[in-house]
C-alpha cells in the first residue's frame, strides 16, 4: 500500500475528485485547506542576511491510502489535471504504509 498525497490549487480539485472517483478501486480521499509558499527566490523579501517569505497562496491538500497497483494512474491523474506549467501548480509525493487498518472493521 501506499499513500498519495498532493497540493493542488483549489481551482482544480473538482476536476481531480471527479477523475479519481472513476478509477475502480478509489479509496476515497481527505482533503484540507492549506495554505504554501515556494523557496523560489523572487518570493522573497532580501533583509540583511536573511531572507524572509512574504507571498502565501491558498491550496487544497489531498491525501489517499491506495494499493500498489493504483498509485501510477492516480498520480498520472492528478498530474494532468493539475499541471499548467506555471509556478505554484502543486506537487505529488508518494510514501510507503506498512500498516493501514480502517477503523469501522474490527
């Protein structure tokens, strides 16, 4: 198993929960209100010798617990459905579960 987890614009994640609700085996999804900044220099504010972030953007955070063989085409689905080729179009990252247990089962 493995856990998706991405950060999208806000825009986006209609398209994104419409998408993935389609591919057989969707395991349902958490989304939160989230807010990021980038380490991309022109964001920031030199002062001295430090550099202090200034420019927050609202996000949408999604996270999903998924079996191996899902992962690929949920990703791939986030991907094009969220990829403008502009700053702040999100990220994707995917992580190992060793152990996942839903709590309505005994």
């Amino acid at each position: 198993m493995k856990e998706i987890k991405a950060v999208i614009q806000p825009s986006r994640l209609s398209r994104v929960r419409e998408a993935l609700r389609k591919v057989r085996g969707f395991p349902g999804m958490t989304i939160t209100a989230a807010e990021g900044c980038s380490d991309v220099a022109d964001l920031a504010l030199q002062r001295r010798d430090t550099e202090e972030l200034v420019e927050f953007s609202r996000k949408v955070r999604i996270e999903m617990v998924t079996r191996d063989e899902h992962v690929d085409e949920m990703v791939r689905i986030i991907h094009e459905l969220c990829h403008t080729g502009q700053r702040g179009d999100g990220i994707v990252w995917v992580t190992p579960v060793d152990t996942f247990t839903r709590l309505r089962e005994p």
